[in-house]
C-alpha cells in the first residue's frame, strides 16, 4: 500500500511493503544519513575522522523535497567516481564488499522496490570488534572490501546511511615508489619512554604523516613539558638502537613498520642525554646534577692530543649570540638534513650537545668524545690522536656548522660577476645578495664579511675587481729577514775546543754568508771554511758556498770546519786536499765466530787539509795524530818499539784524489743504503800531476794507535780498491782497537767544547701592533709563479699584482695571526710578541665602504676569546682565553682546567686567534638579556678580585 512521502530534514521517506525508497533533491552533503527497514529508523553520523562515532545533531529545518537520482544514474555516478586516479593525500574509504554487492544487485535490477535494497552501510564484517573499531587483519580489496572516493562514498551515505554507532573507515592515498596507493591499514607504533620501556602506549600514524607528528604525539602522551627537549629512537629488528634524526621525513621515508618501538628520551637537567651515559657513570650523573656553576665555566677532556679541539670549541661556545641561537634550540628548526655538502646535521647536533652541557652549569668539565669521533667521521685528516691547528679545526668546524644549519635547501647556480666599471656599492651589494642566494645560515649572520679583491695585469694593465666574502681574517706578521743559526766552530789547531756561535745570517741568504758571519767572530777568513751538517757520527751533508740556507733547518747540527787555503793553481802548484775523516771502534760482533769483528762509529767526524805531496798512509797517519793530539795521548817510546806484523800490511795504499765535480756521486758502489754529501775538494790541480799509489811509500814498522781504512761517505764498507777512473772522494775511516781506545782516547775531552759570548746574546724582538698586521693584509703584493691570473684581455696567465680591502665587516670578527711559515726547505714558528686591544679595536681606517659617521660603533669591537699555542713546530700545546658572556669575567681554559685571570695576562706571545665582537651587538645581546634576567656585569669586564692563575 503507498502512502504520501514524509519529509524529514531535508530527507523523503515512502513506506510500501516495508521497503524504504529515499528520495533526495539538491545538495547531498547532509549532517545525517537515515535508512528506515521494517519500520524502523536508524541515524549514523558521517564523521570525516573514525575516531568520532557521536552522531550529530539533526538539522529541523523546514522540509523540502528532494530526489534520489535513478538506479542507473546512482550506478553511473559511483562507478565514474571508482574510475578517477588517486592523487596523494586524498582520502578514499573502505566500504564493505558484501554490502557493496548486494547494492549493486539492487542498481542494476532498475526496481526501486526491489527486496534486494541493501539498507544502511554496514562494514561490521571489516572491524575485529565493535569497540576499538580495529580492521581486520590480512583484509583483501575486491574480495573483502571496495575503495570509494570521497564524493561516491558521501553518495551512498547520503542515499543509504551508515549503520549506527560504525565509524567512516577513512584513509589516505599515498606515494610509494613509482605509484600511489590507498594506505589500508595504518602504522601502529609502540611509543616508549627511554626511563619506563616495559609500558607501551600504541599510537597509529598514516604512512604520510611526519615523523614529527610522532615526537608531538609521544610528548603529548608522556606529558612532557614544552620547555624539554626530546628526540627519538626506533629498535631495529635485531635489537640496537637507531636515531630518527630527521623529524620533517614522512613516517613512510624513516620506515617505520608496524609494531615497531619507537624510545622518546628526554635530555637532562645537564645538557647529556641519557642514552649517551654508561650505566656505571649514573652515579657520577647524579652527582654532577648536584653541582651548580656558573654556565660556560666547564673545562673539556684532553682525550690525547685534542687540546688544539678544545682550544677552538672553547672560544666558539663563547661567542654570545651562537651559543644563545643552540641554547635556545632555534637550530633545530634549522637542520638541513640534505645538504650534499653538509653533514647531515650531525656535526651540527654534536655541537649543541657540547654548548648544551658546557652551559648547563652542572660540569666542572666534560668529555668531548663523540664530538670528536663526528669530526674524524667527517674529516678524516682529524682521525686519529695527532697533534692539529687549532684554527684548521675551527675552519673545519665553522664550515660544517654553516652547511649543516644552511636555511638555503636548494642551491642555485649564480654567476660570478667582474666589476667592469660599475660603482663598487653596486658591484658589492650584487655580490653580497649573491652570496646569500646560496648561503644563509647563523654562521654567516654571525661571522662572514666582505673584503674587495683588485688584480692589475702587469702587461696590458687591465684591472679586476670583484667582492669576496670571508669568515675569517688570516693576517701576516711582519717577519724579519734575518735568521739567527747556532753553529760549532772547529779549528785547525788541534788545542783549542770546537767553539758554539750564534750566528745572524739573511733568510735568503748562501753558505757563504754562514762563513763570512762567523770570520767576524773568528777572525779566519771565509775561504778557510768548509760547512757540514753531521748526523749520527757521519757527515749527512757538505755543503757548498753557493748552496741556500734554506735548506738546513734548525734542528740540524751545523759544523764549521778551518781548513788550509788556497795556494795558486799552476802546473808545478802545491795544493792541500781535504779528507773527511771517520772514527770507529772495532766490537766483538753478535755470532759464533769470535774472529770476526764489527765496526761502530763515535765521535765527531772531521775534515783534514792533507798536502798533495805527502798523501802517504804515514803522513796521514801522523798528521791525524796531531788533530786528535788534544784527546788522543801518544804511545812512549817503549810502546813504539813493540813490532806488528798486522800493521805491516802495505796492500792498501792511500787512493788518489781526484777532481770532484758537483754532482758527483760519493762510491758508485755503495753497498748500503744511507745519507750521501758531496765532498767538494779545494783542489782544482791537474790529477796526473799527484803521485799514484806506486809511489807512495810503505807505512814504518811501528806500533800504530789505530788503523786507516778508506770507506764509502756512510763509513759503513770498506773500499780496499779504488777505480782511478772515477773521481769520487775518497773518505778515511779511524779504526781503533777496544783496548787501544780505552787507553789512549779521552771521550770526555773529545766531546767537550765551548760557548762563545755570542751565545749568551738575547736578541730583542720588538712588539708589532695588530694594526701592522693588518696593513700588510691589505698591502700590494704580487702573485707566486704557482699561483697566477688569468688576465681576459691578454689572455693567458699574468704574475698580476693584488690588493685586498675590507668593505664590510661581520658580527664576529676572527683574527688568524700568521704564525707559522712554511716553505719548500724550512718551517718556522714566529713568536712575535703581537700587541692587541681588549677594547675599542677600531676598523674604521681599514674599511674602504662609505661609512655613516653617526655609526662609528660599526666599526669598534671588543675582543671576547683568544686561542693560544705554546711551544714550537714539532710540538705544543693549546689553550684559550675567554670572556663569559654571562658574567663578563675572563678565565683561563687548560683542558679541562678553568682558572679565572686578569686583562693583563690576556696579551702573550702565544696568541694565535682571535675574536672580536662589535659593539653594537654586545649592546643589544646585554638589552636583551637584561629583559629576561637580573643585570649583569658589563661583558667581557675584569673579573672580581679572587684566585688568579699566572699563564704566562
């Protein structure tokens, strides 16, 4: 029996036969759905979230009539809707397959009163219960339920309703590799705090979601407040542990799987993260928990030759507005996790975890080990426990900082620019604004400057100008060019000792500006000198006159022998020849043959002036009883009577020395490797006018101290032969019995020298001020041949002169004095006394841009840290100066070491870098500050009257 339609809220009810027919006109986005079967009336909220299954609250407004669409148009318009592509982020929704069927039985039967109508939704077959409305597990599209856009399955709602009490079953279409899918069923995590890991919460996220979204929900469930920080960790399948470092990735890209534990810890009250402590050391935590100091006074392991790291950590965490941009964790926003030329924002984090603890005030000192272990990771010249510069580190640091922490996630390509002609605050603010194009980060905000470059092509004079930016100044210092050189004098009289000087030569200068600064002190004149570096016993080097200085270094032991001079080179001319002379010891060798004996040399060699004409094994062998007379005693007569019949051998003869050439080799059969010299005889006669071997005479029967052997320049192998073909220089080798030595030769005379008054001599190095140092920054110079320019216009690479000036300076400005020089032959430290203002160092003289006069304190700075190395080249040590911006106290780092100091023992000969803060920016830090916490001393004062430490 058909009756009249009711009206229900927009909604047309027709009972017949107990079969509903709705009819809907205009908008279907109703509140409410209602399916009537039986007579009975159900009402199912259409929630856009699952969660929700209140139903809303009807609309009573004034009825109106609405109309279903036809079966065939319902069918036509959910199939069309099936049909449309999925578009990430979209949701789709899960309707019941049997549901689904049988509605489509209904549509295609075309009898709207038909006993096939499905009624309302009903997906109670997809849930596991009725409670948690949890999907079934293993749920197989086409076989258990059907996907629906949003439009078609708001469609059906409206058409059909949803069986009351179930919630929409909503999800979200996802991108996968290379497609997009509707992501059925969602990633249920288990969230755990790191100090309660037995107590799971289970929380579902959407494939999409951030992992963010993850650490805010942890947070929320565990009630963290918003003042601590936190971070998370996910257990892998094997049971370690792995940062989720990057919290903007999807939960998708970290690959979280479902039923995976994901450990939310929170830092503590000491800036260390739990998992980064031992269990053993909980105690010891606790403990430094209990220690309230003041923040920034913590001193920093030496881990073994890490005081060069914690000299360049110390001065940057006392670089006010940096320390405060990590204190206040606006880096974080900041990570730029891909970067390809940063670290991933590791190094970035590992130093905030540094300046969190060291600021904590809960340290005395800490351990900077996996600060260290990052940098080694990602500087391999840093692996290891080597000694290092402080200021390559801090370069390294600065540079990984900055990419780590880049606000600039995409890098463009900028062209680089010349001048060419234009106004230099056009060409300077095009460069600038380039730069930040690529790079914008707190390090650049902080520390980086501009400086204008100008090259002049020598030959064509074109000039180019450009504008760099800097993070830092490397200035030089004015270096002397005189070198002070310790040498040891040895005379041709045999009674007077070797002699020690100290001699001033040129930088640049030649061996014979070695000799002529010695003829001063000795009164022998340069032509009677021969030079010789002697190592081990043996002479390493014979240096000519015309060699370079350069080539000997500080540490080697410089000999200066007297020898005779010169006599007129002639046909019938007499001439000395000088022989290098080698004293050994013969020593019972390690092995069964008791009859074979070893040879070692001692003592410092010689060098002899030999007369051509008595170049006979008994000449020599007098003529070097008289040089060694001094430390060598003669045999009495009675010895001398006691025949040898070794010392009867006369098969070795003297070689006969020939003319050396520069070049020549010392034995062209060297049996053992070693240091080679060239021996340059002072002989330049004609060798045919020297007697041979022939006619030397035989040695005397007589009781020799000692015997003579001619050896390669190692004086390791005897040359009993001698090819009169080469030219090489023979060298003699003083063998000594152990019996005849212990008894004739006195090693305490022979060793023994003395010091002559040039030794004591101090030479005074007067103080350069910074201000040189930085004009001969901004001085002309000319370019190395290793580094030319390519000039445009000549085309090809010019020795170009140029010049740098400052145009704008940073925030920070850091000072990098010059110390150490190296060049092909040399290395040096320069341990210039360089004096340097606490306050009011005043760039407005060096600053080439058009200043505002009303703007000086742009140009003023303060300093705030200073890092020292003591010692020399081959080794030193760090340390660090710093001024607490807290307190405006100055303390002295050592390590772990902190020991507050006074102004005036800042200034030393080992300052290495400095840094500088501007005025203005201490001026607003300390407004700021005052803003939030009780007044402070004024920064970078003189601390109170309290312990002090003498560093100096």
């Amino acid at each position: 029996m058909a009756v009249a339609p009711w009206l229900y809220g927009g909604l047309c009810f027709r009972f017949r036969d107990q079969n509903p027919e709705v009819a809907v006109e205009g908008p279907f986005l109703l509140p409410a759905a209602v399916a009537v079967r039986g007579g009975q009336m159900a009402m199912a909220a259409v929630a856009a979230n699952p969660a929700d299954t209140a139903a809303t609250a009807v609309d009573h407004r004034k009825p109106r009539r609405e109309k279903v669409p036809g079966l065939e148009s319902q069918r036509r318009q959910i199939e069309n809707g099936r049909r449309r592509p999925l578009r990430v982020g979209e949701s789709w929704f899960l309707v019941g397959h049997h549901w689904y069927k049988q509605w489509e039985v209904y549509v295609q039967g075309g009898n709207q009163d038909s006993s096939t109508f499905p009624g309302c939704i009903n997906n109670a077959e997809l849930f596991e219960d009725q409670v948690n409305w949890r999907l079934k597990k293993g749920l197989v599209e086409g076989e258990d339920y059907v996907l629906l856009p949003a439009a078609a399955w708001h469609y059906l709602v409206n058409w059909y309703g949803l069986e009351h009490g179930q919630p929409p079953i909503e999800r979200k279409v996802v991108e996968l590799p290379s497609t997009h899918k509707v992501e059925v069923y969602s990633v249920e995590l288990l969230l755990v705090r790191h100090s309660d890991m037995d107590t799971p919460h289970t929380a579902q996220f959407s494939q999409t979601d951030s992992v963010d979204l993850v650490l805010h929900t942890a947070r929320e469930q565990f009630l963290v407040s918003p003042q601590e920080e936190t971070r998370l960790w996910i257990k892998n399948a094997e049971g370690s542990f792995e940062r989720l470092c990057n919290t903007r990735v999807t939960v998708l890209d970290a690959a979280l799987k479902t039923g995976q534990v994901v450990v939310m810890e929170t830092r503590n009250k000491d800036g260390t993260w739990p998992s980064a402590q031992p269990h053993d050391t909980r105690s010891t935590l606790e403990e430094e928990e209990d220690f309230q100091g003041q923040p920034g006074i913590c001193g920093l392991t030496n881990l073994g030759n890490t005081c060069f790291m914690n000299s360049a950590l110390q001065c940057l965490s006392n670089v006010p507005q940096l320390t405060e941009y990590f204190l206040k964790n606006r880096y974080l926003e900041e990570l730029n996790f891909c970067n390809p030329l940063g670290m991933k924002g590791e190094i970035a984090q590992a130093y905030a975890d540094l300046v969190k603890q060291a600021w904590s005030g809960h340290h005395r000192s800490i351990v900077p080990q996996v600060f260290k272990t990052k940098v080694g990771h990602f500087a391999s010249q840093f692996l290891g426990y080597q000694q290092h510069d402080s200021q390559e580190l801090l370069s390294f640091l600065l540079d990984g900082l900055h990419e780590d922490l880049n606000r600039i996630k995409k890098k463009e390509y900028v062209e680089l620019c010349d001048a060419a002609g234009r106004p230099d605050q056009e060409v300077a603010q095009e460069a600038w604004q380039n730069h930040k194009r690529r790079n914008d980060s707190v390090i650049v905000d902080t520390f980086h400057g501009l400086f204008k470059s100008t090259l002049v092509c020598p030959d064509c004079g074109n000039v180019s100008v450009t504008f760099d930016p800097f993070c830092y100044l490397s200035v030089p210092l004015p270096v002397s060019h005189k070198r002070v050189m310790e040498v040891f004098f040895v005379s041709m009289d045999p009674r007077r000792k070797p002699e020690q000087h100290r001699l001033v030569v040129p930088k640049k200068g030649k061996i014979s500006d070695l000799c002529v600064a010695l003829a001063k002190h000795t009164g022998i004149s340069p032509e009677r000198m021969m030079v010789a570096d002697v190592f081990s016993h043996r002479f390493y080097k014979i240096y000519q006159l015309e060699e370079s200085l350069s080539s000997i270094l500080d540490r080697d032991d410089i000999f200066i022998y007297e020898v005779s001079g010169r006599a007129a080179i002639g046909e019938n001319s007499r001439e000395d020849v000088v022989l290098p002379i080698y004293l050994r010891e013969r020593t019972p060798a390690r092995d069964y043959n008791s009859s074979y004996y070893g040879l070692m040399l001692f003592g410092h060699p010689l060098l002899v002036s030999v007369p051509r004409d008595r170049l006979s094994w008994d000449a020599l062998y007098h003529i070097l009883l008289y040089r060694l007379s001094r430390y060598v005693t003669r045999p009495s007569s009675d010895d001398e009577d006691d025949g040898d019949e070794k010392d009867l051998e006369d098969k070795d003869r003297l070689p006969k020395p020939g003319r050396v050439t520069e070049g020549s080799s010392q034995d062209p059969g060297l049996e053992q490797a070693g240091p080679s010299s060239r021996v340059v005889s002072r002989s330049r006669a004609p060798v045919d006018n020297s007697p041979g071997p022939s006619h030397w005479p035989q040695r005397a029967r007589r009781k020799h101290l000692f015997t003579l052997h001619t050896v390669n320049s190692n004086g390791t192998s005897d040359r009993s032969t001698f090819n009169e073909d080469t030219h090489a220089q023979p060298y003699i080798a003083i063998d000594w019995e152990p019996e005849m030595k212990k008894r004739y030769y006195d090693e305490v005379e022979a060793e023994g020298y003395v010091k002559h008054d040039c030794v004591g001599y101090v030479l005074k190095k007067a103080p350069v001020q910074l201000q040189e140092c930085i004009e001969l920054f901004t001085t002309v110079e000319t370019l190395e041949k290793e580094n030319p320019w390519y000039c445009p216009t000549c085309k090809q690479h010019q020795l170009a002169t140029k010049k740098l000036d400052l145009w704008m300076l940073p925030e920070t400005l850091i000072i990098h004095l010059k110390r150490f020089s190296y060049t092909k032959f040399s290395r040096e430290k320069l341990d210039t006394l360089v004096e340097f203002p606490i306050r009011d160092l005043d760039f407005s003289e060096f600053v080439i841009k058009p200043q505002n006069d009303s703007a000086r304190e742009l140009y003023k700075y303060d300093l705030i840290a200073v890092s020292n190395h003591y010692g020399g080249l081959r080794d030193g040590h760090y340390t660090t100066f710093a001024c607490n911006k807290d307190s405006g106290q100055w303390h002295y780092f050592d390590d772990s070491s902190v020991s507050p100091v006074t102004e005036n023992q800042i200034e030393s000969k080992a300052a290495y870098v400095l840094f500088y803060q501007r005025q203005d920016v201490a001026r607003r830090l300390q407004t700021q500050a005052s803003s939030s916490k009780p007044p402070a001393s004024s920064a970078c004062g003189a601390p109170p009257k309290s312990e002090f430490v003498d560093v100096n």
